[in-house]
C-alpha cells in the first residue's frame, strides 16, 4: 500500500497544489480543510487515493480525537503537511485581541498539536515526514502582518527543535517558506504593487503553488532523507 500524507488547509491554492502533485507521486492523500469547494471535490471524485476530511483547526481542543479518528480510520501516516493558516492584515495596535488569538491558535498551536498527536504512530513506524509552511514573511517582516510573522518564525523554531527530537527515529522535520505567490490572497496585489514585487526577483515573476508544492515533494522523497531542521525558500529569489 502506498505511504499516507495528511495535508492540512487543503481546499485551494497551495493545499490544492499539494493534493495534485502528491497524488501524481503515487501517495495516498488526506485532504484536511474547512470547506469542500468544487476543485477539491472533482479532484476527489477522479482519484480514488485522496480522502476528504472537514475540520476546523483553530478548535484546539478537538485535534486529539481528529488525529485518533485519522489513524484508525486511514492508518499511520508517513507524512504530515502542516498548510492551513489564516493572514489577517492590520496594524497590531488596532488589531482586534480575539482576531490575534484566532491566528495564533490556527497558525501555531495547530500545527504543534497536530505534530504531537500525529508524531506517536511515525514513531511506531520509526520513519516519517513532518512540513510546516511558513512564509518569508517570518524573516524579512511586512507592514501589517506582524502577528502572522510571528507565528510563522515560531513555526521555524518550533520545526528546528523538534527535528532534533524526533532524527533518531528516522524522522525529519522541514519548512517550507513560500514568497508572494499566484492565489487568491494575492489577488489585491495589483498595478504598481505587483509589479514592484516582481521587479525585486531575479526571476521577473511571482512563484506559484505549484513551485512550493514541488518543494514539499522532494522533502518527503528518499533523495531528501538526509535534510532537516531547515527551511527551504521559494519565492523566485526575491530574498536574495
């Protein structure tokens, strides 16, 4: 039987990308998200090796028995993809207290608790694959998006600590960090704006999720067997 991933924030953009791409790989896909729209279901509906899930995440208190349900209904997994996350934009001294704690509670406590509760069958196996999608915004900052860099850099620290705990059972702990990309979370990015984004990459372009997924494929590959506790960057150099 081929390996299981379980993919959170599935329903589009990157999520989606992932889907596609890791069934193309050969690997069974647990598709996590809070809403089911038509891409995901046509997608579900031509590839007898996804399973769809609902859930939502930032109801913390519920990912115990989400995680026991997945196992017993699916098995162990080989590989975790930690995507879902939410981006509120404002400025933190007028940010609202319940919407920070809506991002924290989604962007990284989520993921620690999937981790740890989707960490104890890899250990079984003694092999496994832990992603955590970051962004890199964690490192160079934004007007506006303080909260969420912040959970993005405690999702970093957070994946290399833990890669140190879990290497000598044969399991590695990587992040993905994603520039601006082609989605719908970009599509207010037009005219002047945009094109100063582009013009700040070597590349002359944004990178898609389709360039991030290829990413978390070759993470969860064997050739990537001997990489952890780093963060692969792929925002067509902008960062440079």
């Amino acid at each position: 039987m081929s390996e299981l991933v379980v993919i959170t924030g599935a329903s589009r953009g990157l999520g989606l990308a992932l889907c596609r791409q890791l069934l193309n790989a050969g690997y069974r896909v647990l598709a996590i998200s809070r809403t089911q729209p038509d891409a995901l279901l046509t997608l579900a509906a031509q590839q007898p090796a996804l399973s769809l899930e609902h859930a939502d995440l930032s109801n913390l208190e519920q990912i115990q028995g989400l995680c026991n349900h997945w196992v017993k209904q699916y098995g162990r997994p080989y590989a975790l993809v930690n995507n879902a996350a939410v981006g509120y934009d404002g400025v933190l001294a007028t940010m609202h207290n319940s919407e920070i704690d809506a991002l924290l509670k989604l962007n990284l406590q989520a993921p620690i608790l999937l981790c740890k509760y989707l960490l104890r069958p890899m250990l079984l196996n003694q092999r496994g694959r832990i992603v955590n999608i970051s962004s890199i915004i964690a490192r160079t900052g934004f007007n506006g998006l303080s909260v969420y860099a912040a959970s993005k850099a405690g999702l970093e620290g957070f994946s290399k600590s833990l890669a140190r705990e879990t290497g000598k059972a044969g399991i590695t702990v990587n992040c993905v960090a994603p520039g601006y990309m082609q989605t719908d979370m970009t599509q207010s990015l037009q005219g002047d704006k945009l094109d100063s984004i582009k013009r700040r990459s070597p590349l002359g372009r944004l990178a898609t999720p389709d360039d991030a997924a290829g990413a978390v494929v070759y993470l969860l590959s064997t050739q990537a067997s001997a990489v952890t506790g780093t963060t692969i960057t792929v925002d067509t150099g902008s960062t440079a």
